[in-house]
C-alpha cells in the first residue's frame, strides 16, 4: 500500500485546487492614486475575485494624463481613472468606461491651521492630483461655492500622489490639499482640519470605475466581460465582508485599525452597489468637459460608456 506523506497530501490538494481555476491571463490596471478611492479594485485582486474569472491582474500605479495613451497603445489593459476617462471620450479619445465604482464624492478638502475661513483661500496653493483630474475639479468647486473665483483666486498645484499632498501640507508648499479616505483622517490628526466636504457641493460625481480602450472592447469582448463581472463582484464583496475589508486597509495602508475602519465607513457610502450610475452624473461629467473645453458639441452617452458587459454581469450575478 503507498503511504502519503502530509507534504504529498498537501501539494496533492494544492494541485487539484489550481486546477478547478480557469487559466489566468495576466491583466495590468492602472490605478491614478494609492488611496481609498481605488479600493474595488484592491478587494478584487487581494481577495481573488478576478482570478475567479481566470484574470491575474497586476495594480499599477500612473498618472492619469498617461492613461487614455496607455489604453490606446496597448500597453495598459484597463484603468480605474473612469471621471478622467470619461473626460477624454467626450474629447474624441477612444476609450469607453465600462463599469462605474464611486458615484459620490469622497473627497475633502484640509486646510493648514492659518486657513480660518474659506475667504483665507484667496491666492493659496491647492494640491490636487493633476490638472484636470476630479480632485482638480472639486478644488474649484468648492473655491466657487464659497464664491472665490477659481481662475484667479486660487492656484491648484498637481503634485500626484496623497502621500506628495500631504508633504505639500507639512511643508507649507501648499496651504490646502484635496484628500480621499484615509488621508483626510490622517491629515486631521496632524492638524490639517477639513474645511469642506464635497458632498456638501457636488452631490453626484464621479471617481473611480473601470475603463478601456474602443480596440480592447472590439478585440476581446469575452475578457472585457470577466474583467466588469469582476469588477462588480468586488463592490458587493466589500459591502458583505467589512471586517476582512477593514483589515485589508489598514494592512494596505498602514493605519491603526480604528482609522481604516472610519474610512472604511465613508468610503462605502461613496460606492456604487453594482457597478451603475446615474444617466445625470455622466451628463454631468459631459457637460463639465465641453465647458472647460469650450465646445459646443453634442456628445451622446454612446460615445462615452459601454455598459452591455456590465448588464451581462449584474444579471448573470443576479444583481438586476
């Protein structure tokens, strides 16, 4: 009789277990910061939620005016920068978003212990991600709620990452920083207070979601419908298993587990269930880029979004 040694027991289950999964094919998305705005995509791959569809995906990260070329060069898969690819498709770039991930603002913005009042704004610094990016664009909203022009009163710096923001802060290099969970915990406990929350401006806006190129959706429509449905399963993996995800983010993070559990509670509320948003807050990204852009064109849904796959998904997921 053969005897089995635990070691041969285990690699033996190893073995059977790999082969119940589909063959993985090697995904890069591109995430635009290291923050909480990106934590779908994050759930997915840590939990292997994408491997379930027979996609090894690798996260990296790149600034979001290299994204719309990346996609169309092939050199990138997907991207979660949807507000931003959104903003290019309505420019005439070939790209679509395919499935929507924040649907409502996440974003504060902390100011240095000098800045009392909203007027104090008038001629400082803001540190955003990047010109044109949604952190740029809720800097100016805000500054204009306020009644500040944005044009002229304040000047919004693209220094990148959180991380970049907040040095911005500490150095007095810029006098207020636009954050998402959980810089904006952080900041605070270093002093930098929130001066405004953008949900208390923008009631719908768009942050992250997943987008890709015309040529992808053409080329390989069957793994743009694994990628989407593994995409969707993150967002309800992450409502269902909070404390698995709350450990992720203070892990990921590297915040006491108090913060990640405070932001994690923000962040939620900020997330699309399934992967939907509204018909206005596309609209509303749109008209946003046809009004920076001075253009008088009319620019249909169609151009902008492909949600078939995500449809697909929502029903095979009994989500819809």
């Amino acid at each position: 009789m053969m005897r089995w040694s635990r070691r041969s027991i285990f690699l033996a289950g190893f073995l059977f277990c790999a082969s119940q999964l589909p063959a993985q094919e090697k995904i890069t998305l591109a995430i635009p910061v290291h923050a909480l705005s990106q934590l779908p995509a994050y759930v997915g791959v840590r939990f292997g939620l994408f491997r379930e569809e027979g996609l090894d995906v690798q996260i990296v990260q790149m600034r979001t005016a290299l994204v719309g070329p990346a996609l169309i060069s092939r050199e990138l898969d997907y991207a979660t920068a949807a507000d931003t690819m959104l903003r290019a498709a309505t420019t005439g770039l070939p790209v679509k978003v395919i499935a929507f991930g924040g649907i409502r603002p996440a974003l504060s913005l902390n100011v240095r212990p000098e800045i009392k009042t909203p007027m104090d704004l008038k001629g400082k610094n803001i540190a955003v991600s990047s010109k044109g990016s949604t952190t740029d664009i809720v800097a100016r909203e805000i500054a204009r709620h306020f009644g500040l022009n944005p044009d002229r009163d304040i000047i919004t710096m693209p220094l990148g990452s959180q991380t970049n923001n907040l040095a911005g802060l500490r150095s007095n290099a810029v006098q207020g920083a636009v954050f998402t969970p959980p810089y904006d915990v952080i900041g605070e406990r270093e002093g930098f207070r929130v001066l405004a929350w953008a949900g208390d401006v923008l009631k719908e806006q768009l942050q992250a979601g997943l987008s890709t190129s015309d040529d992808k959706i053409r080329a390989n429509p069957a793994q743009v419908k694994r990628m989407v449905r593994g995409f969707v399963k993150s967002l309800v993996y992450l409502r269902k298993e909070k404390g698995r995800v709350v450990s992720l983010i203070s892990k990921e993070w590297k915040i006491d587990p108090d913060i990640a559990d405070k932001s994690y509670d923000v962040m939620v509320k900020t997330l699309s269930a399934d992967g939907s948003a509204s018909e206005r807050a596309v609209e509303n990204v749109i008209q946003q880029t046809l009004k920076a852009t001075k253009s008088q064109k009319d620019v249909p849904h169609s151009q902008v979004v492909q949600l078939s796959f995500l449809q697909e998904a929502q029903k095979e997921l009994r989500l819809r």
